[in-house]
C-alpha cells in the first residue's frame, strides 16, 4: 500500500499500517471544535466520550493551544535533571488543585506508568508482596497495573503476576476483614469505576478500605485516573469522600490530549524517596506541564467544575428516558444502564450523531465528556434517546 500524504479519508481495515488491535468506529474524525467531531465531509458528531475521558476542555481551545505553542517556541523539552520553572510551577498548581494534603508529585506520561510506580513505592516501602485491588477495576496494561485489574488474565500476557493479587468483591465489608492482612503492601482502587461503568464505590467503603490499611500497615492508593482531576465535578473523589489515600493517580483530562500523568504522595510516602529510586525520560517534560498549567488554569478561569455539576444533574433529570432503566456514577463520569444490550444502543446514537462509550458491563452506556458540554447538547442526547425506543 501507498500512503499518500494527501489522503483525506482512511484506508479499508485490511490495508491500514496500523496495528489491527482496535475495532474500529464507522466515523473518520478530520478535526473538532467545542464538543464536536467533525468528519472529512464536515459531517457532525457530538462527542460524549472526550477520547477516553481526555478532552476535558473539549477541542481547540485557544488558552491550551496557545500555552502549548508557546511553550514549544521557547523549549519543547528538557531533562528532568535540569530545572525548570514551568516543572516546578505545574507540580505547586496541582498540589493546590487536588485540596488534598499531598507532599510530592511526580510525573510520568499514562495512567498505568503512574500506577506501577505507586506499586512499586508500596512493596518497597513494606517489603511485602501482596496487593488487594477491587473486583472490576481497570489499571492500565502494564506488568503490575494490569496483574490488579479485573479479569486480566484472560489478556495479561505475562508468566506470573509481579506479587500476589487478591480481589474484593466490591461494597462487601467482611472481605475486606479477611483479605487486607498485615502481609498486604497496598490495597488499589478507583473511587468510581470507569471502564466497569461509572460505579461509585461511596465514602463507608472507602472508609473501610482506609481504617484496615491503618490497622495492618498498607498503603492506599487511589486510582483517579479516570475519575480524577474534576470529571465528578470537585478535583478529585478522596475530597469529595474524605478519605485520605497515601497515594493517588491521575492522567487523562490532566494534559487535556497532551500525554501526562502523575504520581502524588503523601508527606509520608515522600520521606521514603530518594534521587534515582523513580525515572523517566518524558515525564514532567516542559510541554506536558505547560498542558497541565493551561488545563488547571481553564478549568478555574471557566468555572467548569461548576458547570460539571450542574449539566450532570440535569442529565440525571432528562435521560432517564427511551431504553435508559437508570443513571449511575457522578459528575461527567456516568453510565446509562440500558434495557437492550448498551452495544446497540451506542451503535444506534452514533448513526444517530452522538458518540459515547460503552463498558465492561454489557447493560451501561458511558458518558465522558467534555467539561464544557451544555444543558442543549443533553437534549440532543435525550431527544435521541426517546426516540430509539418510541
Ligand atoms: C482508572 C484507570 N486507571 C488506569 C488507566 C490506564 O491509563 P493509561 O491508558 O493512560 O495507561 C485507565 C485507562 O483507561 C483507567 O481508566
């Protein structure tokens, strides 16, 4: 095959150079703007999926695309070794913006990579081999971050698992007694489940999983790399719960599309670091933290959490309708339990112009969108919605 250079559509599955690891949507995305993604013809589809729960900002922003321009005329990249302020300046902003009493931050460039650190900073700091981690959960595709995620078997890859792995069936307290022990580094969970389909896991569980890592000596690590960094409306779900992790991860809306993740620490993990125990070539790069800075400065500048909290309230009002039994999750990270299986009902509203997501469970819809999608973008969704089923 001959790529050209000026082809304005993709090619057939079976000639494309790329990896045939993704199921491909029948919608080519030529570019977007606001919340919409607008095909090669000018076609409009609204988006609801925000690229995995990225595009937090939505698309063509110009705070972000001009802190990135700039950014990358004044130095593009730089070593980790050779300080720079905007490095500097990213990890304060988003010390400030998490409202947690975090000591560090240390940044990386995807959610697994953060997670695997967090990992690997709990067996250290424990010497023990043992992780608990939720059933349903998802952490990413890496040795460690995958040996805790939910039915990874079947996918995983490896040998063996780096440690010991136990599951916890979600919301059972008693399982919680018997499986954190005081031979478990760490337990790892997300607050809301993401890819299980916006399932908030609530404060008592949450506290519970807390109180037992304090009696055994385990660390808690919050996965909010979906959840996090203002997708349920407040910066991050250990603020809205009260539950304090030793731990906590975040990626995705971080950079707004510019790859970004980061560890942080609580003073307590901190006081175990040392120059050379973590590494990265990339991470905390100059253009990631200008992406973080003009994200944070966004989303306070533009009151989006607000706007986060008031448009999700009023999906939960208006989308109850057509074939959607139920709403669940929180802010913009919800799921549509649906009455027919949620495969077809996303196939259906993408033919209809909308894209959303779908989940680990076959009956949930998944909303991720933008943090500035307005109350009249949710009418064409719950207008679509009565009319699959009318
Ligand atoms: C909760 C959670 N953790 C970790 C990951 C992995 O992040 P990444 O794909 O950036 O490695 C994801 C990705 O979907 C996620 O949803």
């Amino acid at each position: 095959m001959t790529a050209s250079p000026h082809a304005t559509s993709t090619p057939a599955p079976h000639e494309s150079a790329l990896a045939p690891v993704y199921a491909q949507y029948p919608f080519e995305v030529a570019r977007a703007e606001g919340v919409w993604l607008i095909g090669p013809r000018g076609e409009r589809v609204l988006d609801l999926y925000g690229g995995h729960a990225v595009a937090a900002l939505g698309y063509g922003h110009a705070l972000w695309s001009e802190a990135l321009a700039e950014q990358a005329r004044s130095c593009q990249f730089q070593t980790n070794a050779l300080p720079m302020s905007v490095r500097e300046h990213a990890a304060q902003r988003l010390l400030v913006f998490a409202e947690l009493p975090f000591a560090s931050v240390f940044m990386v460039n995807s959610g697994a990579e953060a997670n695997e650190n967090a990992l690997r900073l709990a067996l250290r700091m424990s010497g023990r081999a043992h992780v608990v981690a939720i059933e349903g959960a998802f952490h990413g595709r890496t040795a460690a971050a995958s040996a805790v995620t939910w039915g990874s078997q079947s996918w995983y890859g490896f040998a063996r698992t780096p440690f010991d792995v136990s599951f916890l069936p979600r919301g059972d307290l008693q399982a919680i007694e018997a499986e954190v022990s005081e031979r478990t580094a760490a337990v790892i969970v997300e607050p809301v489940q993401g890819l299980a389909g916006a399932v908030d896991l609530g404060a008592p569980y949450l506290a519970a999983l807390r109180a037992r890592c304090d009696a055994v000596g385990a660390q808690l690590i919050f996965d909010e790399v979906q959840c996090g960094f203002g997708r349920i409306g407040v910066p991050y779900a250990a603020r809205l719960y009260g539950v304090m992790p030793d731990m906590l991860t975040t990626a995705k809306a971080l950079g707004n599309g510019f790859p970004v993740a980061a560890l942080l620490t609580s003073a307590q993990v901190s006081a175990t670091l040392k120059i050379g125990l973590l590494g990265t070539t990339y991470g905390g790069g100059p253009m990631a933290c200008a992406a973080v800075l003009a994200t944070i400065e966004a989303i306070e500048s533009e009151r989006l959490l607000e706007n986060v909290r008031r448009v999700s309230a009023y999906i939960r009002r208006t989308c109850l309708t057509g074939p959607v039994s139920a709403v669940q999750g929180e802010g913009f990270l919800l799921g549509l339990r649906t009455r027919r299986p949620a495969k077809q009902i996303h196939a259906e509203l993408l033919r209809r112009g909308i894209l959303t997501g779908t989940a680990s469970d076959p009956d949930v819809v998944r909303l991720l969108p933008p943090f500035i999608l307005q109350e009249a973008h949710v009418d064409l969704l719950s207008r679509a919605l009565t009319d699959l089923d009318a």
